[in-house]
C-alpha cells in the first residue's frame, strides 16, 4: 500500500510537469512572430503544431448568418461568442470567433446585428481549438442561439466543409471606420485569453498520496513494531 501510494503521488508529480510544459508551449506559441496568410495550416496535422499562433488571415466573409454560442463569459460577463465562416479561397473555409457580445438583460432572445463585410479582409487572428462544449438539458432549438456546436452542424447549417479549427479575432478589420460594419466591429470584443491548465491540483493530489504512504508506514511501524514491543511483560 505504501509503494502503491507514493507511486501515485510521482505519477500526479509527472502529470503535473506534463501540463506545465504544455502551458509553456503554449505561451511561446502565442508570442511567436505572425504567421503570413499562406502558411496558415489546411490540415489537422499541420494544425497541431500552429495552435495559438497569431495569424493575418486573409479572405472573405461568406454571406450566411451568425450563430451566437450561448453562456460563454469574458470578463466574468454571460453572453454570446459570435461564430461566422470565412473563406480562405481554394476551397478551404475556417470557423472564425468573430468576438463576444453581451446578452440583453431584458430579453435574451434579442440580439444584435452584426453585419459583415464584403469583399476580401484581413483578419489579425490566433489559431485556437473548436469552441468547449458546455453541459446542455436537451437538444438545442433551430435557431441562431446554440449551447454547444460541433463541425457537424455548423457544415450542415452553412453548407460548407471547415477546417479542422478555428480563428480567434484579435482585433477590428482595420480597413472598417465607418458605417454599419464598423460598428458591429467596436461591439464585438475580444479579449481571449490563453487556456489556464490547472498545474496545482496535480501539485496538492500528489501531496495526499505521499501522506497516505507516509501513513501506511507509520501505521506499521506502529502496530507491528512498537506496538507489540510496548506491550511485552517486563520481566
């Protein structure tokens, strides 16, 4: 049971110093010098190693509606990430999170209108993971609100294929300073934050399994050893 123990607590250790390098990756990736449009990946594999890479994007907004992803947060606010498909040309479409908008306290179904603009865009943006599925009760409405989204449904929705990730916003379309897209622009917001892995709770889970195998051997040394020493006649 000791050995079972501490061998637990190096594994939590090991699980530990896995996510912390993994963080560090991550930050690095996200500090790295701007990918230009043609490098950006088309294939999951060349994906995996662009994650958080900031990116100028470069294509156009495909005329289809957005879909607003319900319960998300920024800044500890509820309300919506605001989904829409950019075409990158030669057949390759990526999700783009356009940004966050809050919800209207007075009637969540309403929503604004975010137009989009035509012709080509350059987009400051980072590669990130599809968006997290959240818990759901049921399967969500037609409609443009959703809880969660999959590839899936957003294909179908869309009629189009998408990339196997998508793009975080980071700032304006620059070229936008007036009219209805403009505005649109200055409601979205887009403070993104890079993934927090939870390094600390290994940290503590390691340290009560090297408390039970202290334990364990306490509890033998005491009712083994000391124990019964303690409790023969003296003669």
């Amino acid at each position: 049971m000791a050995a079972l123990t501490a061998r637990l607590g190096l594994w939590q250790m090991h699980r530990g110093e896995e996510k912390r390098a993994l963080q560090a990756e991550m930050t690095e990736r996200a500090q790295a010098p701007v990918l230009a449009a043609a490098a950006l990946a088309r294939t999951a594999l060349a994906a995996q190693g662009q994650g958080y890479r900031r990116v100028q994007a470069q294509g156009h907004w495909l005329p289809v509606a957005p879909v607003f992803l319900d319960n998300r947060q920024m800044d500890g606010r509820p309300g919506f990430f605001v989904l829409s498909p950019l075409d990158l040309g030669h057949g390759a479409v990526v999700l783009v999170q356009r940004g966050w908008v809050p919800r209207d306290v007075q009637d969540r179904s309403r929503l604004p209108a975010l137009p989009l603009p035509g012709g080509p865009v350059t987009l400051p943006a980072r590669v990130a993971p599809w968006p997290s599925a959240l818990t759901a009760l049921g399967a969500d409405a037609p409609g443009p609100i959703r809880q969660n989204v999959t590839p899936e449904a957003l294909e179908a929705l869309w009629h189009v294929r998408l990339l196997p990730y998508s793009l975080q916003q980071l700032a304006a379309t620059p070229a936008l300073t007036v009219g209805p897209e403009a505005a649109a622009e200055q409601t979205l917001q887009r403070r993104w934050p890079l993934p927090a892995l939870d390094v600390r709770k290994h940290d503590l889970y390691a340290v009560q399994w090297f408390l039970f195998s202290l334990l364990t051997v306490g509890l033998y040394v005491w009712f083994q050893l000391i124990r019964p020493r303690l409790a023969r006649p003296i003669a």
